[in-house]
C-alpha cells in the first residue's frame, strides 16, 4: 500500500517539473519577441503602413525609404558591441 502512495508523489513531482520547463521556455520566447520588436519594430510598422498605402492607390515612396532608414539603423545597433558602458550611456540618452 505504501508503494502506491510513493509512486502517486512520483507521479506529482513529474507533472510539476515539466510544468516549470513549459513556463521557463515561454519565458524565453517572450524575451525574444520583446528583443526583436524593439530593434525592428519602426521597420516592421512602417513597411505595413507603405503596404497599406499601395493597396490604397496611393504612392507610399516616403514611406517605404523611412523602413529603409529605420531597418538600417537597426542593422546598426546589432552589430555594435554592448557591455554595461554602453548600456548606461544608452539609457542617459533616452
């Protein structure tokens, strides 16, 4: 009788662990989606916008040039290296 009490505890602990591993990488793709929003987001809602824009019939040329500019200054700030010197003088920027 006993053994059927300790496999039930078994049973529990191993429900919870894959519970916390479900959350710890939901956690890490949120993270993600949060880092890539943040570097293309401008770009993203700006080649959107153009899109919507040429479905509308009207010339969207300005704004297509500004997901240029904003997918490159993105670009740029990846391959800049970061340390927490730059993180700091980034921060007093903002």
């Amino acid at each position: 009788m006993e053994k059927a009490f300790s496999l039930r505890g078994i049973r529990r602990r191993q429900r919870g662990q894959g519970m916390t591993e479900y959350i710890i990488i939901t956690a890490l793709i949120a993270i993600a989606a949060i880092a890539a929003v943040s570097y293309f987001g401008a770009t993203v809602r700006s080649q959107v916008g153009a899109m919507g824009q040429e479905l509308g019939g009207t010339d969207a040329t300005s704004t297509i040039n500004h997901a240029k500019t904003e997918g490159n200054s993105a670009a740029a700030k990846g391959v800049e290296t970061k340390d927490l010197k730059s993180y700091q003088s980034e921060k007093e920027i903002q």
